[in-house]
C-alpha cells in the first residue's frame, strides 16, 4: 500500500468488526475469518484483495440462500468490507 489507510476506510474496517461481532452467533468462526480476512486484505492492499474479496462474494451468498442472515444484512456486512479498500468499489 503506498499510502496508509484514510478515516473512511478505518471506520469501515471497524463497522466490519462490529456486524462480525453482531452476528457471530449466526455465523461460524471460520466464516467471521474470512470476512475479517477480506478486510484486512482490502484495507492493507494485500495482493490476495480480488481472491479474498470472491470468497466473500460466495459466502454472502451461501448465507442468504441459507436464510442465516437477510439479504439487508448481507449487504451491510459486504459494504463495510468493500469500504476498507483504497479504491471506490461499492459501485461495482
């Protein structure tokens, strides 16, 4: 990462750790990993970012197709980890 990471992105990466928390009944440790994963990845522009960021995608699906979170909150927790990366990707 060339530069360290704006306010914007710090509060993403925090808002990240407090739905994981939120949720961490409905969700298995190895699933709040990988969320948490996904935003550390984005957040210090790791080279697995785009890898990390797909397990996230299925993983959002698995469980609202699961119906173990509603689609809203799926949307939050992709989101605030999207929200870590330097880039602008919640248009995507």
């Amino acid at each position: 990462m060339s530069q360290p990471p704006d306010d914007s992105q710090c509060h993403a990466y925090f808002r990240t750790r407090e739905i994981t928390a939120r949720m961490r009944e409905r969700l298995s440790s190895s699933e709040q990993e990988l969320i948490l994963d996904a935003s550390d990845a984005l957040l210090f522009d790791e080279p697995d970012g785009e890898e990390k960021l797909d397990e996230l995608f299925a993983l959002r699906h698995a469980l609202v197709t699961e119906s173990r979170i509603s689609p809203d909150e799926a949307t939050e927790i992709l989101n605030a980890v999207l929200g870590c990366a330097a880039l602008d990707l919640t248009s995507m």
